[in-house]
C-alpha cells in the first residue's frame, strides 16, 4: 500500500516538473523573443535618424541576433550556415 502511494505521488511529482520546465522555456523564449524585438527596433531607428531608410529592407534578411549586445548562450547560429567550432 505505502508503495502504491509512492508511486502516485512521484507521478504528479514528475509531471510537475514537466509543467514547470515547460513554463520555464516558454518564459525564456518569450523573453527572446522582446529582446530581438527592442533589437529590432533600436536599429531601425538609428537607420531613421542617419536618414538611411534604404537600408531597413536588409533588415528582414539580416541575423537578429547582431542587434543583441550578446548572443544568446544556446545560439546555434544562422538556419543553413556550416557549424563553427
């Protein structure tokens, strides 16, 4: 019996913790996401006020990740590109 209530209890403990990590990546990823964004918008207004509007349609073909300070610790770098080691 005091088995069986173990094991219960380790079941939810375990998909607890799986509801958690989950929020803790999407939080993470959330966050990312309005840090590219402020990135984003940060270098189209210095394009704005250098009057260089010309050069915002780079911008969609840019790595966002050039606009961050520092890059992201699991940045594996740009879709289709050789991994650098």
């Amino acid at each position: 019996m005091c088995i069986c209530i173990i094991a219960v209890l380790a079941t939810v403990l375990l998909n607890r913790f799986a509801f958690y990590k989950e929020m803790a990546e999407k939080a993470a990823m959330e966050s990312m996401v309005r840090i590219i964004k402020t990135g984003l918008q940060i270098r189209l207004a210095e394009l704005i006020v250098t009057n260089r509007q010309g050069e915002a349609a780079a911008l969609e073909v840019d790595d966002p990740t050039q606009w961050l300070d520092a890059r992201p610790a699991n940045y594996g770098g740009v879709y289709g590109e050789p991994l650098k080691r």
